[in-house]
C-alpha cells in the first residue's frame, strides 16, 4: 500500500510539471495562430506534424513505450490545432478566415480541394452551378458528383458575359428552377463567373448562399474574396454591381495545369500589383531568375495582403482604393485595346506611369520575365482613347483623378492627378517602345 501511494505521489509530482509545460506550449501555440492569422498559413502543417512526432518518437528509449507515446504526441498536436482554430476563429482545414460585415467566410487552398468540395461546402442541397464553356467540363463534372441536387449553367466565356441580359438569364434560370433561400449558387470559374454569378446570388430572393471556386489565377488570388460583385454596362466596367461576400472560397491550384500561360501572366499583375504596394519580399520573387515559387504561396501571400484591406475597408471608402493601384490607366488602356489585351496585361502597363523612377526600373524587368506588357504603340492604343475611357471612369475628374502612386516597393500614396498631368504620364508608356 505504501508503495502505491508513493508511486502515485510520484505522478502527481510528474502531471504538475507536465500541466506547467502545457501551459507553456500552449502559450506559444497561441503566438504560432497569430503569427499565421497575419501571415495567412493554415493551421495545419502535416509536414511539420510528421517530423515532430518522428523526432520525438526516437527520443523514447523503450520501444515498448511508442506507440502509447505516438497517442499522446498525436493528441497534443490535434489539441493545439484546436486551440489555435477557437482563437483566431478558423476552421483548422482552411487558409484563413475572411471577416466581414456580412459574416465571416474560410478560404481553403490545397492542391486537390475540388474533389473534397463536399466535406468543405454544404452541397447537399439543390445547386445552382455556374461555369464557362472555356473551363474543362471535368471540373464542374467533380463538383456535380458530390452535389445534392445540381442545376448546372454553361455561359460563354468571355468579359462579354457581364452583361445585365446575361444576369437576367441566370435570375430567370434560377427561378425556373425553383431555387429556394436555402439553395446556393457555386461559381466554377475565373472573375468573369465570380463577378456575375456572386452578383446573381446576391439579387436572387434579395440573397442567396454562394460559394466561390476560382478557377484562374487572377481569381484565386484577388477576385474570390472581398466581395465584390458586379456585370457592365454600355461597355462602362462593373457598373451595376453590390458587396456579397461569399460563404467559402475554395482554391484547387490543380486547376491552373489547364489555364492557358498568357492567362498565368495575367493573374501575376494582380500579385505583382499586390507586392508593390505591400510586400517587398513577395516583390523580390517576382525578380529572381530562377522563378517565383510554389504558386500556393503566391497566393497565399495575395490574399493575406487583400484580407488585410478589405477588413480594414470592407466597402472601398479609402483604404481599399489601393487595390485599384494600376487600375486607372489600366481601365482605360483596358477599353482602349477594345479585347485585344487582358485586364491583367492593362494593370501591368498601368502601374509602370504611377511609380518612381527607382521602382519602375525593376519593374520593367520584372513584368517582362512574367511575360507581361511593358509599352504599347500608338497605332494599337490611341492615347486619347485611354484618357477619354479614364476621366470617364473617374467622373470626380475636376478636382483631380484619385491614383494609387508608388514611392517605393512596399509603400503607397494617394494622389489626386489632374487628367492633364495623367496624359503625361500615359506618354511614358509610349516612349518607352
Ligand atoms: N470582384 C473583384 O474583386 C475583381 C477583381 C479583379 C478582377 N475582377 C474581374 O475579373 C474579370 C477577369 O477575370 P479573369 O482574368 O479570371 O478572366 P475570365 O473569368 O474571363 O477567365 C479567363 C479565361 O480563362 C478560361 N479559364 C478559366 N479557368 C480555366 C482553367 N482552369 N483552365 C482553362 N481555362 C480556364 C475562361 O474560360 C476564360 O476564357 C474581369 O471582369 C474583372 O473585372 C473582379
């Protein structure tokens, strides 16, 4: 008996110090969940997971002894995962959370997430699934696979589908279809279908569920989250448009194998936008020899930057208006070229006049090796056509266009710019060539 209150002695002795650890590894579990919340990488790092245990599991003398030990190591880990998804809010299987006025949404990214879809979105209700006749039909086949029931919308690819007659198909389709406010819409595709099918979610019974699923590069880092919904009208771009944030984001870099490279580049003006005005190191990527890396961190990176703005400016009253860097010119040059460049393509060239000289000497470089524009000729782009299709964008013009300039990389300001002192700026573009 004796000896069995001192054996339990003992491991009082041993459980008080392993509360006392405890306590400390959760504490720095907990600066682990903000240090990702900011840094926008998930909370689960199955790589980081397999070494712990295998190192720790050789610290065990007694073989006997390592499978109980697995058991505990492996329950400690699943506990701090748990802790760090209850104080950042976040689902322990997602990239991050987005918070906004709407509610809060996950984003998920992982390489295969389109064949989860089902464990990560609630599909098992009636679906309304918009895509385009350019994106694979294997695709919406895996997500129509693990939908309740499926109402599926093919609509030609294309900017010339943000339309409002395009809008009104869907809502009519919607309807015939009976979609109730317990329904959803998923959104297969790149901006053109987030853009459209979020705005027709929104409308739809004064707003439905939607869930967002971008398909290129320029969606999965910028346009799945922030909201922003919206057709053109009378070729004026996102005229008729609200903020309707989706319900979840999910992001199968997978689906990239198929984007056309031109396509690649233009989502990458998007980052390197990004970059500028933000990142210095995400910046730097982009002007290695050797290539920007995995492109999940790219993405990453962008969305944690585009999170960042829009929870500070949920509705673009100011802070959100260094999204737009590149994009005043870039829109005019964008309805100059009448199709002939993408939108990615037009804010690259937008960008180079709104920096300072020391920035646009790495730029240049920088877009090139992205195989992006960094000129344009006058026979193509009529100068005056770009000017005409800003101060028309911008109808504020009197007192001087809002721009995003770029002082140095990583920093931003807001500059008002009369339309004159834009059209010497828009010059730079032509010399250059
Ligand atoms: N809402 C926002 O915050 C926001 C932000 C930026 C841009 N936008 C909008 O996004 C739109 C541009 O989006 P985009 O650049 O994604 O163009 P897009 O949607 O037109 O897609 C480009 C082309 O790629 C094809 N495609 C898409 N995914 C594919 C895949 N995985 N494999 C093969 N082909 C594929 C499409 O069929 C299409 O032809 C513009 O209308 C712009 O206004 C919105």
């Amino acid at each position: 008996m004796d000896k069995l209150i001192s054996l339990r002695g003992e491991i009082d002795r041993i459980d008080e110090a392993l509360c006392r650890l405890f306590e400390q590894r959760m504490a720095a579990s907990a600066e682990i969940a903000a240090w990702k919340r900011e840094h926008c990488v998930p909370i689960r790092d199955a790589k980081r997971e397999s070494e712990l245990l295998a190192r720790n599991l050789e610290r065990i003398s007694d073989p006997d002894l390592r499978p109980h030990y697995k058991t505990f190591q492996q329950s400690l880990m699943a506990c701090s995962r748990a802790y760090q998804a209850e104080l950042i809010g976040q689902d322990p299987a997602a990239l991050m959370t987005v918070s906004t006025s709407q509610g809060s949404y996950p984003v998920y990214l992982r390489r295969g997430a389109l064949s989860e879809a089902a464990d990560l979105l609630d599909l098992h209700r009636r679906v309304f699934l918009v895509t385009d006749d350019g994106i694979p039909p294997a695709y919406s086949r895996m997500l129509a696979a693990q939908c309740g029931e499926l109402i599926s919308c093919v609509i030609p690819q294309g900017e010339a589908s943000k339309t409002l007659a395009q809008l009104h198909t869907l809502l009519q389709q919607m309807l015939d279809a009976g979609l109730t406010r317990c329904d959803c819409v998923l959104a297969l595709g790149g901006g053109v279908i987030g853009d459209l099918a979020g705005l027709a979610a929104a409308l739809y019974m004064r707003g439905i569920d939607f869930y967002n699923v971008p398909t290129t590069l320029l969606a999965m880092l910028d346009s799945s989250i922030g909201g922003k919904t919206a057709v053109d009208l009378g070729g004026v771009k996102n005229t008729v448009g609200t903020f309707w944030q989706p319900k979840a984001v999910l992001i199968d870099p997978d689906v990239l194998a198929t984007l056309p490279l031109r396509q690649l580049s233009n989502g990458l003006a998007e980052a390197v936008k990004m970059a500028l005005t933000h990142d210095p190191e995400l910046f730097a990527r982009f002007e290695d020899s050797t290539g920007c890396g995995p492109v999940e961190d790219v993405i990453a990176a962008c969305l944690g930057i585009k999170r960042a703005v829009v929870e500070a400016d949920e509705r673009e009253g100011s802070l959100r208006r260094v999204l737009n860097f590149g994009h005043t010119l870039g829109h005019g040059i964008e309805a100059a070229a009448r199709g002939r460049l993408l939108h990615g393509e037009c804010v690259a060239l937008g960008m180079l006049p709104m920096c300072a000289p020391a920035v646009r000497e790495r730029l240049v470089p920088a877009l090139e090796r992205l195989g992006l524009p960094t000129y344009v000729n006058r026979e193509e782009i009529d100068p005056e056509a770009v000017l005409a299709a800003v101060v028309h964008d911008k109808k504020a013009a009197a007192d001087g266009i809002m721009t995003v300039f770029v002082p140095r990389v990583g920093a931003y300001e807001l500059q008002a710019v009369s339309p004159r002192a834009l059209r010497e700026r828009l010059e730079t573009l032509y010399s250059a060539s």
